[in-house]
C-alpha cells in the first residue's frame, strides 16, 4: 500500500482500506513536513496532532463525484 493512492477507488466497499490508504498518505506528507524542517522542536508532535484532519482531507479528496 505504502503511498500509492491510486487503487483508492477499487476499495469503494471497504472503508477501513481507504482510511487506511488516507492515513498512509497522511503520513507521507507529515513525513515529508518533518523532514524538511529546519528544526524538529516539537513539529513531530504538532503535526501527528494534525493526522486525522489531513486523513479526512485526503480521503474527501479522493471521493469520486
């Protein structure tokens, strides 16, 4: 699964393997924050506080209109 979001629609009966692909996104992109920051001082903790909403974000985004 690791980053791949794009068999997200081929999960459209399962909600738990999208959550699950929306939260390894999430992740990515807090990964990618982190690792970018000129200082670690507590962003780790301010972004993992942030996962559910990028998760709720991704998994919206991804929804097939």
């Amino acid at each position: 699964m690791a980053n791949d979001v794009s068999k997200y629609a081929l999960y459209s009966n399962n909600a738990e393997e999208k959550r699950a692909i929306a939260v390894a996104a999430a992740l990515a992109i807090i990964e990618a924050k982190v690792a970018n920051s000129p200082s670690y001082n507590g962003i780790v903790a301010d972004e993992i506080k942030k996962l559910e909403s990028y998760a709720d974000l991704i998994e919206s985004a991804l929804k097939i209109k």
